[in-house]
C-alpha cells in the first residue's frame, strides 16, 4: 500500500534525489550543481515551503514527492508567476510511475497549500500584495493571504500535461519559454481557493 503523508525533516535528504527524477537528470550531483535547479530544495524549510511524499507501506521507502515553494523577483524558478504564488515540482520513482500516485500527490499537496498563508502587505506603488519580507515605500498594515494558486513548469509535449490538465492546471497564454535544454517549456496553473 502507498501512504501519502506530509514531508518530515527526516525526509528532507531525499528532496535532491526527486529533483533529479523531475528534471529528467540521471545525477542527483547535476542537480544541485546547478543553481538553476538546486533553488527548488536549496535551505529547505523557508516560510510556505510544503511538501507531500509517497511511501511504501511495506518497505518504508519513499517513492514520490510533490512539493512547493514560493518565489521572490531575485530568487526564483522557471514557473515564476508572483511572489504569492509557489511553485510544485513533483516525481515518482521510475517502477511506481502510472499507478496513480502522482494524482494523489498532486491532490494533497493543493489540500495542504489552501491552508498556507503568507504575511502581506499592499504595495501602494506597484499596486499589488508582496509577503512582508520585501520592502514597500509606504507602511501599511500587515495580513494574512491564503494561497490563492499553484504553478508548474513544464516542457511542452511531455505525458505529464494531460495528468495536470485533469487535475485542474491550465496553460498559462505566453509564457512558453526556451527551456535549458533548447526545447520548449510552459507555465500552468491551478486555482486552490473557492470562488477564484
Ligand atoms: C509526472 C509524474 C509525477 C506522474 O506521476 P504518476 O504516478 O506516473 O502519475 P499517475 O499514475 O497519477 O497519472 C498517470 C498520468 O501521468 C502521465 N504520465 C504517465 N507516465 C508519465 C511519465 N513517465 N512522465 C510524465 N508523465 C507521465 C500521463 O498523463 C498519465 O496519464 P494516462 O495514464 O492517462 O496516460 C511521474 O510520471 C514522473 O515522475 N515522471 C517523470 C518526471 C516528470 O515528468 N515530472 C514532471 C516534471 S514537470
């Protein structure tokens, strides 16, 4: 049986390795050596991190993560939106792919953000929320922000679109990029609360 429970410190060491399956990379090492990449488990724990993993029930082996992060204008990756909106990045081990697994992932991972929130405030002069960890011309008073919406960044043409656009990711008009590997990426994104 597969469990999917909340990422544990414990679990922690594993992120690179999921990192490495989602960028299509055989080395963990090419991951974290490259700053582009490594910015999705680097100093894990930052505020709004939220993760979900996988585990076999028999072997206590994790054989799936999804997880999010949110981003700032100077710290972000290639499914940037806003700095209100994280990011997921999710894989399953190669022999668990296509059972379901990344649905269920994927599924309680959007459960969990609806109830992360982050502090904001209104910045007057660019007309929009920012988290209080930026700086804003005018003081104003600070409130708490449900995640409103999830994004995902991924190459066009892969299997995982159809997976996504079942589970309630819409392509995002535009934002097709080139990817690191010369192909063609987009963004998605999905709503998490009612009624937006
Ligand atoms: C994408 C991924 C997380 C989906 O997890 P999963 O457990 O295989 O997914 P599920 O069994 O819940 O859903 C199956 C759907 O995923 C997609 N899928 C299946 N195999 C896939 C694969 N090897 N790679 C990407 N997507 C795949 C298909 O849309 C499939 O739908 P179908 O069965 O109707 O064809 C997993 O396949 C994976 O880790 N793939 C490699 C890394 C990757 O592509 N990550 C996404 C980067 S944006």
């Amino acid at each position: 049986m597969i469990r999917i429970r909340s990422l544990e410190v414990f679990d922690e060491p594993l992120l690179p390795h999921f990192l490495a399956i989602a960028a299509h990379e055989e080395e963990v090492e090419t991951v974290l050596t490259n700053p582009a990449l490594a910015i999705y488990v680097s100093d894990w724990g930052r505020d709004g991190d939220c993760a979900v993993v996988a585990e076999n029930d028999e072997t206590s082996a994790i054989v799936g993560m999804a997880w999010a992060r949110f981003w700032t204008p100077d710290h972000q990756g290639f499914g940037w939106i806003n700095e209100l909106t994280p990011e997921m990045a999710v894989a399953v081990e190669p022999e668990f792919q296509g059972r379901g697994i990344g649905t269920r992932l994927i599924e309680a991972l959007k459960c969990r953000l609806r109830a992360v929130s982050l502090t904001v405030r209104w910045d007057a002069r660019h007309q929009k929320w920012v988290p209080t960890s930026q700086p804003v011309e005018i003081e104003q008073p600070e409130m708490r922000m449900p995640t409103q919406q999830l994004a995902l960044n991924v190459r066009d043409g892969s299997p995982s679109v159809q997976l996504y656009e079942r589970l309630g990711f819409q392509k995002v008009a535009g934002s097709e990029r080139q990817n690191r590997t010369g192909g063609v990426s987009f963004n998605m994104l999905a709503r998490l609360q009612e009624g937006n």
